[in-house]
C-alpha cells in the first residue's frame, strides 16, 4: 500500500498545493516589488480625468486586436453557434 495515501497526503495533491503556494507568493512579492513608491494619489487623479470615451474605445480595440491576433495565430476561426431550431 502506498503510504502517502495512507498518511492523506496524495502526492499529486500536495504538489498542486506546494506549486500554487510558491506561485502565488511569488505573484505577490514581485507585485510589491513593482509598486513600490507609486502615488497612489496621483495615479486616482490621472484615472479621473481620462475621458471615459477614450478608455472604452482602447479597451475595445486592443481585445479586437488580441483576437484577430490569435485568430491569425492559430488559423483556425471560431466555431459557428449551433443551431437551436428543430425542424
């Protein structure tokens, strides 16, 4: 009998576990790392007088352009939608 099982700890379990453990603390430390001394104050201030147009356009054409990218990437196109009608 396999005694990780007997003991409740199921290797590919706890190597899940111990994997999201280390990314996650890694996430957090090198976003701490990365923000470190922003003014926070003034990136609110810079956030409020964008124009809200703008923001939504940007926003829409980068996602277009991701995936046309990926679209031209893997040369496949998406599925059509399936057809609910019984005739």
């Amino acid at each position: 009998m396999d005694t990780r099982i007997a003991a409740g700890l199921p290797g590919r379990a706890l190597r899940r576990t111990v994997y999201w453990a280390v990314s996650l603390s890694l996430a957090a430390a090198l976003l701490n790392y990365s923000l470190h001394g922003v003014n926070w104050r003034q990136v609110w201030i810079t956030v409020r007088s964008a124009r809200l147009l703008l923001v939504i356009l940007s926003f829409a054409l980068v996602t277009a352009a991701l995936l046309l990218w990926e679209r031209q990437a893997t040369g496949r196109r998406a599925a059509p939608p399936e057809r609910t009608d019984a005739r």
